[in-house]
C-alpha cells in the first residue's frame, strides 16, 4: 500500500483538529489521525518545550501508519522550531507522498474560530495572543497556505482533492 502524509499545521485555534477530524471521517477505516493534543497532553501529560517526549512519539506513530495505512493525518500546532526537524524528516520518510499545509490566518480571524469550538470555556483570548506564533512555515516545497477566505469545507474540500488527483 502506498500511503500519503497529511500534515496540517497552525496556530491554536485555527481549525486543524476539525478538518483532521473531517479528512478522516471521509477516507474511513484505517485513516491514522496523529494529533499532537492527544499525544502531547492526553498520552504524555508533558509541556510543549524543546525535546518533550511527544516530538519522538508523534514521528514513531505516524511512521507506524506507512504501509499500513493509505492515509496518515499528523495535525498540530507543530511548532517550526520545534517540530521542523521531525517534519522534515517524516515527509522525506513519505517520498514524495506528503501534503502539507500551514493555517496561514489572521490573530482575529483564529480567535473567532477558537470562539466556535467548546476549549472556547477552557482558553480565551488572552491566551491565544499568548501562544500565538504568525508565519510559522515549514518552507518546504508543496507548502499550501489556507486563508481567512477558506471556510472548514472549503479547506476539507480541496485537502480531499489534492489527495485524490495529485495523490494517485
């Protein structure tokens, strides 16, 4: 089996975790969904800080799903600084056969989306602004940014797309 990488990327509050979720219910069985909350904070209990557990973790997982499974979904804040080695390194694992796109929206525009959702009673604002990190590209080729303009189906629609035309 030949199997493609999705990696979705983004500030908090941006949308990943819901076009993840989306993208998966879509292509069915056996769709990996590696998301970063869950392994980092739900598996691990650790901080996002350089060298936490959960950057290793992630790359195993999602390692795992090659072969295994046709479509492996990696989404998180994922971090540049961070996470960009590991990345890089999976999407080279993938040869070729990864899709990779950057949440590229405006602070008010995450903010409204983040208000949408039900961690809106966990988290407001003030700590978006906090955590917030704009331009935060991979800088590989094939990057796509999603903008303000693109609502959730508009992004699922042409994740679902690319994954199916250029994918083959």
């Amino acid at each position: 089996m030949e199997s493609k990488l999705i990696i979705l990327r983004g500030n908090s509050g941006s949308g990943k975790t819901t076009i993840a979720k989306s993208i998966q219910d879509h292509f069915g069985s056996g769709t990996l969904l590696v998301s970063q909350d869950t392994i980092r904070r739900d598996m691990l209990k650790v901080h996002d800080r350089d060298g936490n557990l959960s950057i290793d973790l992630i790359r195993q997982v999602a390692e795992f799903g090659k072969g295994k499974c046709e479509y492996v979904i990696v989404e998180g804040i994922l971090n540049k600084n961070r996470y960009g080695d590991m990345l890089d390194d999976l999407i080279d694992f993938y040869e070729g056969k990864a899709f990779i796109y950057y949440f590229d929206l405006s602070f008010q525009e995450t903010v409204k989306r983040h208000n949408t959702r039900s961690q809106r009673l966990e988290f407001g604002e003030d700590s978006l602004r906090l955590w917030w990190t704009p331009n935060d590209y991979l800088g590989v080729e094939g990057e796509r940014k999603l903008t303000n303009e693109m609502s959730q189906q508009d992004i699922v629609k042409l994740v679902i797309n690319q994954l199916e035309v250029e994918g083959k």
